[in-house]
C-alpha cells in the first residue's frame, strides 16, 4: 500500500470522527430543554436565578449554537471535554479512570469470542462425511442464530442466577479481578462469536471448493494440513473486517454488560449520564466510541494487503 493511500484512509478517517461528533452535538443540541437548567433549577437545590444563571455561563449554554459548537470542538481536539454537569468532576479524568476496565472487558471477550468461533466453524467443517457428522455439522452450524438471538440483559442475569447462585462457582461479591471479568466476559462473548462463526464458516465453506485446495488434495496432503494450512489461511480475511467492525463497537457496546454486572466502566458512566442528561460526559463516550471504532477499522483496513498477497499484487499493477 503507497503512502498516498495510507493518507487517503486516515483522512477518510478522521472525517468519520468529525462527522460523529457532529451528529452527536447536533442531536444533543436538539434535544428539548437545556441541560444545564434540567440539572440545577430543582427546587430541592435552593439555588437561586442568578447562580443558576452563573452556571449557564460557566458551561457556555447561553452562547449562539455556532460558537457552542466551534468552542467543543476545539476542546474536544485538546482532549478537553469540560466538567460534568452532574458530579462537577473533569470529564476527561473521568474517562480515563473508568477505561481500563471497559478495556479489560472488552479484550476479553473479543478473545473468548474468537476462540468460540473459531472452534465452531473449524469443529461444523472437519468432520467426517458420514450421515450421523453430517447432522451433526448441522447442529454445529446452527449455535451462531441461536447465540446471535440471545439478548445480553438476559443472558448476563441467567449467568448470574445458575453460575453464581445456583452453583456458587463464580462469587458475585467479594469477587477477585479475574473472577469478576468471567460472567461478563462469557456474556459479551457468546453473542460477539456469532457473526464471527458465520462468516468463518461460509469463508471455510468458499476456500474448500476451490480447485487450488483439490490440487493440494490431490498432491497427498491430509485434511489438518489442508485445513489450518490452506483454506484457513485464506478464509480469514472475511472474518477479520467483521472481527474489527465487531470490537470497533465494543467500547460503546458493553453498556448493558456492565450494567447488569454492576461493573465500573464506560458502560455506567453512559448510563448515569443519559439518566443525569450530562451533556459533557455523553459527549465523551461519543467521541471515544467513534475514535476507537474508527481507529481499529483502519488498522484492519491497513493490514489486509500485509496479509493477502493479492491484493499487493493488484496495488502493483496498478
């Protein structure tokens, strides 16, 4: 891949960001109300019109919509994203204090996802050609609809109830690091494998009827060699763009996990703002969302020549 390509993806990408928090400001600007005023004219606060007021200044909320957005923006472009509305506390610290477990999280189980479609779709295609492996492979291949229908609310509560109450194998109080990163991490996992397993299994299914892997047959290699040395090599590329249109939406996506787990993460930091209507701190995951999600679909955008010969071939050529 030339240079000038490389260039051309990372504008294509940082106007993807733009676009984002444009979208994001517009929508929170239109909602009805102000937030500021939502926030701190309840009677219960005994603040007067004027410090109500003082704080409308304080937070730019009386300011034209233009210059509101143009005074974000360039905050937003110094990683300044002001204080929260609700706690008064700097967003950006906030942020940073509660991303490492939404990463912890959200690694793990990408990986754990990985790992069942992987053995899924390997499992479903390597069987023998007898009919009891045939219905079986059938059975195999119909666990990704079945993981991909179920609900991450409600997977995470039947997790809690049967691995923890139930048969007491996973404290949920009291709990170490690990032991608090396994029920989530199953929860995430299971639906996150899904499309994984599907795409690798229709990937594995193209590759093995193609005439290079009868020729490789047909020169007397055995079905593991074929297998992890040939049609999995060539299979993969599909299943990574979903692998990194999947883990792009992790860091925004695992809300519901860490909500119905009680985990300090993104995840609650999303909720207390929506039901708090802090506009600062919702601008944030926004932004960190789009900016991760962005940043790993570039990656795997940029690796896809490294790791399919044809496609330099083709950049040569041309």
């Amino acid at each position: 891949m030339t240079f000038t390509a490389v260039l051309r993806r990372a504008g294509a990408a940082v106007l993807v960001l733009w676009a984002s928090f444009t979208l994001a400001f517009i929508l929170l600007t239109a909602l009805p109300g102000d937030a500021v005023s939502t926030r701190y004219a309840d009677p219960e606060l005994g603040l007067s019109p004027e410090e109500i007021a003082e704080m409308r200044d304080a937070y730019g909320s009386d300011e034209p919509v233009l210059t509101r957005y143009w005074n974000s923006l360039t905050r937003v472009l110094h990683l300044d994203f002001g204080n929260s509305l609700h706690t008064g506390a700097d967003v950006t610290d906030s942020l940073l204090d509660a991303l490492p477990g939404t990463l912890a999280l959200a690694l793990t189980g990408f990986l754990l996802a990985v790992v069942i479609a992987v053995v899924v779709a390997v499992t479903a295609t390597s069987l023998p050609d007898n009919p009891f492996c045939r219905r079986l492979s059938g059975l195999i291949r119909s666990v990704p609809p079945l993981f991909i229908s179920l609900p991450a609310f409600w997977l995470g509560i039947i997790l809690i109830q049967v691995f923890s109450f139930s048969l007491e194998w996973v404290p949920v109080i009291h709990a170490t690091t690990v032991q608090q990163l396994i029920l989530p991490s199953v929860a995430l996992a299971l639906p996150l494998s899904a499309p994984l397993a599907q795409v690798l299994l229709r990937s594995i299914d193209d590759v093995t009827a193609m005439p290079f892997v009868t020729v490789v047959r047909a020169r007397g290699a055995g079905p593991a060699w074929v297998l992890w040395r040939n049609v999995l090599r060539n299979a993969v590329l599909p299943a990574m763009t979903v692998a990194g249109l999947t883990f792009g939406e992790l860091v925004g996506g695992a809300v519901v996990t860490e909500a119905v787990f009680s985990r300090a993460g993104i995840g609650a930091m999303t909720v207390d703002a929506v039901s708090n209507r802090d506009t600062p701190v919702l601008m944030a995951v926004v932004v960190l969302a789009a900016a991760v999600y962005v940043v790993i679909n570039l990656v795997v955008d940029l690796l896809y020549p490294v790791l399919d010969a044809r496609l330099r071939t083709k950049k040569a050529r041309a």
